[in-house]
C-alpha cells in the first residue's frame, strides 16, 4: 500500500449531469465550497518529502476547469516542486480546435504535463463527439501525454475500439494515446439506472474477487473540505455514513502522519490482499445481488451498511484476521513464530 497519486478534487460541482456520475456532480453544486487553497498548497509542500509520490499530481471533481483560478495556482505550484500534472476533465472548453490548443497552451506553461479527457454514451448527451477531438489533438500537438477514459454499460457505442476508429478516422496517431475503458459503478447517481445495462459477463471478467483492491492508499484524495480519503473510488461519494474512508483532516495534521497511520490499518490491509466481496462473505453475507459483481459497489455496502459488523469483528478478532486472513497463516505456526523472531531480532 504504497501511495503514488495524490489526487485533489477541486470542486464536486460540474457543468454537466450524466447518468453515470457516482459523484452526483451537476451545476447547482458549483456554488458550493471549492478545494481550499491553503490546503492544496500545504498538501503539495508535504506530498514533496514522500518519494513515492514524485510521479503524478491529479486534478479532478465534478469538472476542475470550472474554477479556474485554483487550477491554475495548484498545477504551477505542484509543477514547480517537480511533480507530473494530470488534468481530468469534460472538454467543455474544445469547441473548436484553435480554442481548445489556446486552453491548454496557457495551462501547459504553468505546467500540466497530462490530460485525460472523460467521453463516452453518457457524456455525449451533454457534448459533441469533435470536443473530445479537438482537444485530444491539441494536447498532441503540445507534446502531452493523452488519455481518454470512457464508461460503458451492456449497450454502449463508445468501447474503447469504436473510440480508437473514431480517432484514426480524423487523422490522429494512436502511438501515444491511453484509452481507459470501464464499466459504470451502481454508485452516485449511477445507482438510478436499470439493472438491465449492467454487463454481467464484462463485470465478471474485469475484476477478480481474489486479487484485492490494489488501489486502495495508491491514490488518496484531498476534498474541498480538507478530508483525505484512502481512494478515489466511486464509493467514497456516497452521502451515508462511510467514515471508515477518511485517513485524516489536512487542517489538522500533516500528510506523512496521514499516509503512515493508514498503512497500519488492519482493514485497508484486508481489502488491499482480500477485496471487500470476501470480507462480505467473512462475516456472513451471501451476495446473490449482481451489484456485488462491482468491488466499489461492495465496498460501499461493506462500509456503509455493515459498518457495526465491520467494527465488531475488527475490534474482536484484529489479530485473527491480520494472521489469518492478511498473512494466510495461524498464529501459533512456525513460519509466523520465525518471522516475529527475525523481526524483534
């Protein structure tokens, strides 16, 4: 649980508001408070002593280019300390393809080095397919490196090929181009579409209940509120009560103490090796809804709903769980015996 990604959400507001949005983001939440700046500054000069935070700056929301003074201040100055600046965003502002290069030429040289751009069926009923052109074609025209990142569902037009063909058919080199490519989570205002778009067998292959959650403290988030969540995932939006998320408050401590406290947490350990499916069946749940085929979706509900549980079984058995379930052995054997050995040694 190395963290490699510090992610800021600068607003949960947005312009747009897609059916698939687990943020719930719209405009009318536009007006509500924006990342502070004290604290994105502060989270910056403290992300710098990390080393394993050297490699990316992430700036995210709802649509971060709707703020566009704290933007801007936060990629100069996460520039200037040498970390990559990744921007995510709509498009909004690619109109046309001279506009789009002007946008990202100013943002460029105060140092944004990445741009992922989010497209797909949802989106499309709020922008033209030729935004995400035009501004996939500036960002190479400045050297960026480029990613498009698309949500699909059982039906969905906009797959990562009909992308790729989208591209090449208006003359842009696929070389250096990402494309991201994942199904929506029932989380967020996702939660109100039908069952019927779910991709049973594309959910089933993609994620693995065995494998754990690997992105859990990779990428932690700083909120508008100062919060620091473990992950940028979807459930981390949810309005119930999922306290087990936040690692700390930035007004309150520093990142490092933050980063560290969380690295010692038996369950993010847990999810990290287990994923939360099988720590839903630990403590006795069968998982016969499709929704539990999502791990962010069975994150929530581990968090949320079986929170008490969770507590419970945490508070009771911690060190069963880390032997067990963590370290897969028993207490009392003789590998674990020899490695508690070596280490007091």
């Amino acid at each position: 649980m190395i963290t490699k990604t510090l992610a800021f959400m600068v607003t949960y507001g947005c312009n747009f508001k897609c059916a698939h949005c687990s943020v719930s983001s719209e405009p009318k939440l536009l007006a509500k408070q924006a990342l502070f700046e004290k604290l994105m500054l502060k989270a910056i000069d403290e992300a710098y002593y990390i080393p394993s935070i050297k490699v990316i700056i992430l700036f995210t929301g709802g649509e971060p280019t709707l703020k566009p003074r704290l933007l801007k201040k936060g990629i100069k100055y996460a520039a200037e300390k040498g970390f990559i600046v990744r921007l995510v965003t709509n498009a909004w502002w690619a109109s046309s393809e001279e506009g789009a290069l002007e946008f990202l030429k100013e943002l460029q040289e105060l140092g944004l080095n990445e741009l992922n751009v989010s497209f797909d069926d949802f989106h499309k009923h709020f922008i033209k397919e030729s935004n995400m052109i035009y501004a996939v074609k500036a960002a190479l025209k400045l050297e960026m490196k480029v990613a498009i990142a698309t949500t699909i569902h059982k039906y969905s037009e906009m797959r990562k090929e009909h992308i790729r063909k989208m591209l090449s058919n208006n003359g842009i080199d696929l070389t250096n181009i990402y494309i991201l490519e994942d199904h929506f989570q029932p989380l967020g205002r996702a939660k109100n579409l039908s069952d019927s778009l779910i991709d049973e067998e594309y959910v089933s292959k993609r994620y693995r209940a065995d494998l754990g959650c690997k992105r859990i403290l990779e990428d932690i988030v700083v909120h508008p509120d100062g919060k620091v969540t473990v992950c940028c995932g979807h459930a981390i939006f949810e309005p119930e009560d999922v306290d087990y998320y936040i690692i700390g408050y930035l007004d309150k401590e520093d990142l490092e103490t933050i980063i560290k406290r969380a690295q010692r947490n038996v369950l993010y350990w847990w999810l990290y090796l287990k994923e939360p499916q099988a720590i839903l069946k630990y403590l006795g749940y069968g998982l016969k809804d499709k929704k539990f085929l999502f791990p962010c979706y069975s994150c929530f509900y581990l968090m949320s709903k079986c929170k008490n549980e969770l507590y419970d079984v945490l508070t009771k058995r911690k060190e069963t769980i880390f032997y067990e379930e963590i370290l897969q052995v028993k207490p009392e054997s003789k590998d674990i015996k020899e490695l508690l050995r070596s280490l007091s040694s």
